[in-house]
C-alpha cells in the first residue's frame, strides 16, 4: 500500500494531511491523484465514502498558485452542504500553503455578500450549478485563468436537472484545454455524452465493490404489515438506540410527516429536504451533526454525499426507488471503516422481492430480522432508565434535591421505600403498539399463583408498600411479586409460584403500615370484592409482630 509520501506531494500538504490523520490514500486517492497532479482528465466512478473529495482536492490544492487572484480551479456540487463540506475539506488541504483562497457559492445566501468575498480574489471556487450561473451573468465570476475544473457527484447533479446548467459553465471557459475532472457514483449515458463532449482521453478509474462503505455496514430487513410501519420505526429506534440515525423517506410530505409523529412522541427528529430554504438546511444539518437532534429524516436528495461520521443506523423508511439510492443511503452509516447499521422496512410481497434484487445487485446479505418481541423492548426500555439513572449518579445534585430526600428520612421512611416510589413516579412503561410485531411462539411466562393479604385501600396501601412489604420479609428480589391488585379491604399479589409458601408463610402475621395482616393462598380468581377474608391459621407458631414499615416518631 502507498503512503501520501510517496506520491508527489508538497511537504505542506502532507502535512496538511498529516494532521487530519489520514494514514494512507484511499484507492480513488492513489490513482486520481498522480493523475490530476500531472494534468490528465479523470472519471471516476465509485461509491460514497471512497474519499474522493480529496483524490481531487489534494492536487488542486498543490497545483494552484498562491496569492493568484483568478480563479483557477472550478468544483461544482450539487448541494449547498456538499459546497460547504468540499470548501471546508478544501481549506483544510492548504491549511500550511499560504495564500490559497477558497470561495463557496450556492444560492439561498444574499449574492452581494459572495461578491465581496470573490472580490478579494478566489484561487478556488466551489459552487452549485445553478448560483454558478447566476454570477457568471453578472459577470463576478471570470473563468479566464480557470485550468480546473471538477464536477463532483456529476449523475446527482444531472438527476436534479442541472444538465444544461453544466453544459453552458463547461462552455463558458474560454481555456482551450482546461483539465477536466468528473467523479461520479453511477455512469448513465448522460454523463458518457458530457465526457465525450468536454474530456480528452480521461484516464478512467472504477473501484471495484470491495471498498464500498456498505460492505461495512450490517443490513437487514424488516416485513411490516401495510399501515404500521411508523409502530415498527418507534420500536425500532429504541431497540438500536443509536447515537445518530438517519431515516429515509421517497417524498418530502412524509419527511414533515414523520418529524411530526416523532416529536408527539418526545423522540427529537429534524428534517431534511430541498424545498426548505438554504439557510434552514444548513441549520438542520449543524443540529443534528451537533447531536441536538439526533434523528435526521431526509429524502435522497437533500442527503446525497453528506459526509457525517459517527451515523450508526441508517433507516430505509420508505424502501428505495432505485439500487443505487439504497447505496447511497446506507453509505451515510459505516463511514471511512467505522461499522454501521442499515435497516429497510418493507410492506408486501412486491417490496420483499425488491430488496432481495437489491441484496443481488449489491452483492451483499440483507437478512430478514423479526421485530423485536414485547419483552424484549419492556426489557431495553427499562435498561435505558437504569441507565438514565446510573448516569445522574454522577451528576451534581440540586441543594432541594437534598432536602426533599431529608425531609423524607426526618419523616421516618427508609431509604428504599423512598427510592422504590420515586421511581414508580417517573418511570414509564413504554406505549409501544405491538401489533406489528409478528406472531411470536408463546413464551411461556413464570407460572404465578396469587396470595392474598388482608389489607386495601380502606387502610390506604400501595403497591409500593406492598411489594417492599413482600421483598422484606421473606428477603426475596421483587421479581418474584407480578400484579398487585389493591381492592378495597384486600389485596391480592401474583407471587412466583416456586416462592408462594416461603412468601406467604413470612407475610402471615407481619405488619404493613404498622396494621397487622393475615396472608394466605388464594386459589380462585377474584372477580368479587366481598370474597372471604384469609383465615387465620391457628396452629401456626405465633410470631411476634415485625417491624413497622412506616416509622412514626
Ligand atoms: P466521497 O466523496 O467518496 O463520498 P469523502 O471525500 O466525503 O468521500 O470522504 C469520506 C470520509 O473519509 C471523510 O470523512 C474523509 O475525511 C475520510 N477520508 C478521506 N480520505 C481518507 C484517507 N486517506 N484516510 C482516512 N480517511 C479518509
Ligand atoms: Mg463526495
């Protein structure tokens, strides 16, 4: 493998690329960029996450003079983010070569202010097709020195309908023979007209699949029943519960949509797509890129070539229209080696044999997955709130957090008991619907049987009570307490079946809320209130009353 060093590069540069940590050149890298260096037009096809920002950006950074007022080399982008991210990369390549101005142009900001700036000279210009235009009419950009020229994401571009856009800035370069770059992910008779027209014997580069981000990324597939899939998404993003996921939908309606059920729901989402005005997106971008909002739901446009590490799930809402979209998608996740998840939801036969032909033409495994079972999400919910709590552990408490909890043991409860019922206060069970999820085999669930206690809400207990109550005295974990049902002058308490002798034998004659109470098996299902009392047991060795629960001074 190459390093940067051998390739013939300025030591500024490489040190340049020395502190952006890059070890060694991508593939792309290796072969666009002696080829750039020494004048050559390139194509190339590869798939996101290849680098290609740099396969061009290194040489022209190396080439282009310092201190040159004109603009030398043109890179044009679909998006504003691209710009904004290829002008930012760019600046970071001639972070050590002085003098190297890099200007971005796209629309959506006031033109005035980007006249300014080109006024102060622009060795680089890195522009949208359409704001390109719009200066090259009012003539604050002049392409007479421009020698460069690159159009990244070239089949995007044309998909946006920018082709005659291209076409005339191709046209309006008055250099006879300007090098020509075009990098692009997939290779339609488009894009083959524009090289025969405006390259000159380009040196062709295509990296094989094997480097693709998404052989990183592990795919899967959900079947979701028409009409639930947004039940299956609410589900699913708490069962990957990923630092930064993005979700996919074909049109903008469902992008609004979608960021509105979401945040309903208190799950903080933000959304992407072209109709929103420039300065909005990039906004949006930032937010999310920040982690402020750490759901992103884009359509394909608005998201093409974003480069954001750290997305670990990428969602296919809606499953993609066209093979080369599922690439792209899931190459936002498994960015640069880092591992990702992609997952697609799919609503009927139709759909499924869809992303098997997309598992075919990637070369790639998409396994079915079912969705994750009722318990197996009661489970990570709950995780994710001791979780919450482990976290505050290690925060600075409040001076009022102190004296609610003093003012709680000066009353006498224990420490426990003040715990167990903040918790029962601010935890929630969750309110998935769990239609969606498939028909599971029926687990068999603990075998219960049912205890009753001579206490209810005439002596005003709690479940809490109850359960610590339980948990206390025969010093067994509260797993072993199901439902308690708080009638009015009994309670009845699922207990695990293998415990119900030990349990019942230690609540027999205990006291909750310092009241005495009698405890027995009670082995018919209650429907009436006025069922017979648990009788005392005679017999028994008499015990003497335990500890009150609740202390009173
Ligand atoms: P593409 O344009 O092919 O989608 P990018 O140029 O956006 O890819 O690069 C993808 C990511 O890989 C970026 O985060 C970039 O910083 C990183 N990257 C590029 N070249 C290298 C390299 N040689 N070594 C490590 N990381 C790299
Ligand atoms: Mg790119």
């Amino acid at each position: 493998m190459k390093n940067f060093n051998e390739l013939p590069i300025s030591l500024e540069i490489l040190r340049a690329i020395n502190d952006l940590g890059y070890a060694e050149p991508t593939k792309i890298q290796q072969e666009a960029i002696p080829a750039i260096l020494e004048g050559k037009d390139v194509l190339g096809k590869s798939h996101t996450g290849t680098g290609k920002t740099a396969a061009f950006g290194i040489p022209i950074i190396e080439k282009v003079q310092p201190n040159h007022k004109m603009c030398e080399a043109l890179v044009i982008c679909p998006t504003r983010e691209l710009v904004l991210q290829v002008t930012n990369e760019f600046r970071k390549f001639s972070k050590y070569k002085e003098g190297v101005k890099i200007v971005p142009i796209y629309g959506g900001e006031p033109i005035e202010r980007q006249i300014q700036l080109l006024k102060k000279g622009s060795a680089v210009i890195v522009g949208t097709p359409g704001r390109i235009m719009d200066h090259l009419r009012r003539r604050t950009i002049k392409l007479n020195a421009t020698n460069m020229i690159v159009l990244d994401e070239a089949d995007e571009m044309l998909n946006m309908g920018f082709k005659e856009d291209i076409e005339e800035i191709l046209k309006s370069v008055p250099h006879e023979n300007y090098q020509m770059i075009l990098f692009s992910a997939t290779m339609p008779s488009a894009i083959l007209k524009i090289t025969e027209q405006f390259q000159d014997n380009p040196l062709t580069i295509e990296i094989a699949s094997k480097q693709r981000t998404i052989d990183t990324v592990n795919q899967v597939y959900y079947e979701i029943p028409k009409g639930k899939k947004f039940d299956a998404l609410e589900i699913l993003l708490q069962h990957y519960n990923a630092n930064l996921t993005m979700i996919f939908t074909n049109t903008k309606k469902l992008v609004d949509e979608l960021v509105d059920e979401l945040n309903k729901k208190n799950i903080k989402a933000i959304g992407l797509h072209g109709d929103m005005k420039q300065q909005f997106r990039t906004r949006v971008f930032e937010q999310f890129k920040e982690g402020n909002y750490p759901i992103l739901i884009a359509t394909d446009v608005a998201a093409r070539g974003i480069d954001v590490d750290n997305i670990e799930l990428v969602i296919n809402y809606d499953i993609p229209q066209d093979n080369e979209y599922y690439i792209h998608r899931v190459g936002r996740t498994g960015r640069a080696g880092k591992k990702g998840i992609a997952i697609t939801l799919v609503t009927g036969n139709k759909q499924v044999k869809f992303i098997k032909d997309i598992a075919k033409y990637t070369k790639t495994n998409i396994a079915k997955q079912p969705l994750p079972s009722m318990e197996e999400m009661l489970e990570s919910h709950k995780q994710l709130f001791i979780n919450e709590v482990r976290d505050q552990l290690n925060e600075n408490v409040s001076k009022t957090s102190f004296e609610i909890i003093n003012q709680l043991l000066a009353e006498g409860y224990a420490i426990e008991n003040i715990a167990t019922a903040l918790v029962a206060k601010s935890y929630q069970e969750p309110r998935f619907n769990f239609d969606v999820v498939e028909e599971q085999p029926i687990q068999k669930t603990k075998d219960m049987r049912m205890m009753k206690l001579s206490i209810g809400k005439k002596d005003k207990v709690s479940a809490n009570h109850i359960i610590c109550a339980i948990s206390e005295e025969s010093g067994l974990s509260s797993q072993i307490v199901g439902k308690v049902d708080i009638r009015d002058r009994f309670t009845l308490v699922e207990i695990d079946a293998k415990y119900i002798y030990k349990v019942v034998e230690c609540m027999y004659e205990c006291t909750i809320k310092g009241l005495p109470v009698y405890a027995g098996i009670d082995e018919k299902k209650h429907k009436k209130e006025n069922s017979q009392r648990v009788k005392r047991n005679k017999t028994t060795e008499k015990k003497s009353p335990k500890k009150i629960r609740k202390k009173r001074k």
